[in-house]
C-alpha cells in the first residue's frame, strides 16, 4: 500500500453528503471564508439522488468524490483516504464553520504536540426557527472516549 503523503499545514474540510444538496452551498461558502487561507475542500457524495453534482460543480476548489451509499463513518474515510491534508476537519453539509475555526484550532494542535484532535462547542440553528441554541459541553477527562460515545 502506498504512503499517503499529506501537505504540510493544509486543512482539508471532508464534508459527507447524502441528500443535502440544498445545505451544502452554505458550508462550503463557510470554509471560502475561513481567516485560515490553506484549505481543500472535498465532498464525498454518498449515493445522493438529489443534484449534490451539480452544487459541487458550482465551487470549482471542490474536489468531488462519488460513492454508492454506504453512511456516514464510509463517507469520512473515503475522505481521510482522498484527503492531502495534515490536518481533517469533518464538517456535515448542513453545518457551518466560523470564520475563526480553522487558524484556532491548527494553532492549538500545532502549539501541543500532545493533542490528537480538537474539538469546540457549537450553536443550534433551529431551521424555520430563526434561532440558536449553545451547545457548549464542558469534558473535564476522557476527551476521546467522550467523543466517540457522543460527538461533542
């Protein structure tokens, strides 16, 4: 098997897609918006019937990867196999990044050589709500273990 060699300090945003093509031009918008300027962005679409293609096909720094549907953890390891970056942020087509969220978190892994991952809290967008809620969790131990078992 052949060594993946990853780009030094680039951030590549997989965004799994089953059917959210309607969601996905916001949070691909949200990583053009990024302070943090090294990025890909790549799309796995998995089995979508609706026009995912399509909405890729607007965004051309989109890398477009396209499997027969097999769920969401397929989805992000096709992405962790297609990716060229040294750092992945999982990203679903019907969320959003801050604008910050990418030099905040490679800043903090590239300052704790320790650190595995980063993870932050989130607000709700209540969809024909018009509202949010703060999803902050506080994890004071077992970060990892948290994370598998909740997605913090």
């Amino acid at each position: 098997m052949a060594t993946l060699t990853r780009k030094k300090g680039l951030v590549t945003v997989v965004i799994p897609c089953f059917n959210h093509a309607h969601f996905l031009p916001s949070a691909i918008e949200s990583v053009r918006l990024q302070t943090y300027a090294l990025w890909q962005v790549l799309v796995v679409d998995d089995g979508s019937t609706d026009n995912t293609a399509e909405v890729c096909r607007l965004f051309p720094e989109v890398k477009y990867v396209y499997q027969p549907n097999h769920g969401l953890s397929a989805s992000r390891n096709t992405g962790i196999k297609e990716s060229a970056g040294e750092f992945i942020v999982f990203l679903d087509a019907d969320d959003i990044l801050y604008p910050e969220a990418m030099a905040t978190n490679v800043a903090i892994l590239q300052g704790n050589n320790i650190c595995a991952f980063v993870s932050g809290s989130h607000d709700k967008r209540l969809v024909g709500q018009n509202s949010t809620e703060d999803k902050t969790r506080v994890i004071e131990s077992d970060h990892y273990r948290n994370l598998l078992e909740g997605n913090y």
